[in-house]
C-alpha cells in the first residue's frame, strides 16, 4: 500500500527541494516531511536522504546560532522517508538579527559525516554547463552591457572562482539561509529548517544566500555577522566568500530564469546585484 498522509493533516506550502514529496502538520503539533528517492551521491547537495540524516543524528539540534527543531522519529519505507518534528511557529526576524545567527552557527565544530553536503556551488555549476552555460544573459534586453559582460567574465573565470572559495576556510553551513527556512528568534539563537543542504562550505557562503533573499546591504550584513561571530575571521575574508558566493548564485538563478515560463524576479534581483557581480570580478 502507498504511503499516504492522514486526512486531519495540514499541506503546508514549504519545503520544496526536489526530494520533497509534501510537508504537513498533524493536530497534535507536529510536522511531517515526506521525502521521495532521488540523488544517491552523500555529497551532492540535491542528496535525498540528508533531511533524514540531519534530523535523526540530532547534529544541528544544540548548535548556537541556527537549531532544528526537534525530531520525533524518522520512519523508512520502500517508497520513501517520513520524518517527524516539532512543529515551530514562525515569526518574522530582521535581516541583521539572522546575519548575527549565521555568524554564531559557523562557530560551530561538528566532526563530519560521510552525507554532508560539499561543494554546492561545483555541482551547480556542473549542472549549468550541461545546460549550455549562462549563454541567455547575452542576449537579455534588461541587463546593463557592463553587467552583461561581468557575468560573461564570471562564467569564463569560473574555475578560479572556485578554487579561490576552496582555498577559504571552510565551515558548517545550513545551505539554504533563506528567511523563509530561518523561521524565528529563541534567545541568541534561530530556528531553522529545511536541511536538505547542510553541510560545510567556503566562509560567507550562508551569508551570501541570506543577502541574495532579502533588501539589507551586503556591508550592513557583514557587519552584524562578524558581531555574531566575534570576529573570528578578518572582514575581508568573509566579504570575498560572500561576494563569490552571491556573484555565482544571483548570475546562475537569472540565467536559469530566461528559459522558465515564469522567470519570478531573478533577473531584477541579478540588476539590483550588480556591484556584488562587479566586484566579484574585481571590477
């Protein structure tokens, strides 16, 4: 018999990795998360049984700056997982505050494992190649010509642009610190869900999605990131992995957009970051 959920629960409308098959919260408090067979390689950010690893090892459930909820149980199946957790109501936290989080989270000494996301950014643009690479953005009609050719510049350098965040620090990140996943504030500290690309990554690589999903400026960002971690790395540093970060994501989003049925705002939020892109390629 298929795994179904039980009528009295709830859809809802988050969790959507592409091992997602459906997020609902039961009458008792709690959220089920259904996860589907996908990616099968422990490193790849898209690997499907990582929310399941994350919540059963209770790795990020202590951890200062950023904590899971807590999980109840995870339940296996042929078809699937199912993974249980506390249900967290969200309330909204300013920028500053989650950039603060994010710095305090990267303090964090966990010993890895063996299905920890690496190299997000790699895979990524692994993927984008097979696509044809950025070649839509040459012709966007909305993008500024110098804009248009520090992507071209990106994309050309990318090799070296990886190799300059390899040569980072490298540190445990949440992989996906939008706000819509950093749900409140508890204390000093920030619920967080949506797992699914946990792992480690170069210095500023949280910060750089947390700038690419909200309005605040990368300077004021960084400011109160550094404040979260008690300047345990030179400003410059994270700047350049955030930079790099940001650069790479907001570039590759808008140039994936051109080819969807609804583009969304990628390709405003790619002008809006111009000088991010600019400096990334030390314009």
């Amino acid at each position: 018999m298929d795994w179904q959920p039980d009528s009295d629960w709830t859809p809802l409308l988050t969790g959507t990795g592409v091992s997602n098959g459906g997020v609902w919260q039961t009458p008792d408090g709690l959220v089920v998360k259904r996860l589907l067979p996908g990616v099968e390689r422990p490193d790849h950010y898209a690997y499907w049984r990582r929310q399941a690893e994350v919540a059963g090892s209770g790795l990020v459930e202590t951890t200062a700056g950023l904590r899971a909820p807590r999980c109840v149980k995870v339940d296996h199946d042929p078809d699937g997982i199912t993974v249980w957790t506390v249900a967290v109501e969200a309330s909204e936290v300013e920028p500053a505050e989650l950039a603060t989080a994010l710095g305090r989270f990267e303090l964090n000494e966990i010993r890895p494992a063996d299905w920890f996301a690496r190299g997000i950014l790699r895979d990524r643009l692994a993927n984008d190649e097979q696509r044809g690479g950025w070649t839509p953005l040459a012709s966007a009609q909305d993008l500024p010509d110098e804009l248009r050719q520090s992507c071209q510049e990106l994309w050309v350098r990318r090799t070296d642009v990886m190799a300059e965040l390899d040569a980072l620090p490298q540190q445990v990140i949440h992989g996906d610190a939008h706000p819509l996943n950093l749900l409140r504030q508890d204390g000093d500290d920030v619920i967080a869900t949506d797992w699914e690309q946990f792992g480690f990554g170069p210095l500023g690589f949280d910060l750089a999605y947390l700038l690419l999903s909200t309005d605040c400026a990368i300077d004021e960002l960084l400011t109160a990131y550094q404040r979260g971690s008690a300047f345990a790395w030179p400003t410059t540093v994270v700047r350049r992995g955030t930079v790099l970060t940001a650069a790479v994501t907001v570039v590759a989003r808008a140039a994936w957009s051109l080819g969807q049925p609804d583009p969304g705002d990628h390709l405003d939020r790619l002008v809006r970051l111009a000088e991010v892109v600019d400096e990334a390629v030390g314009r």
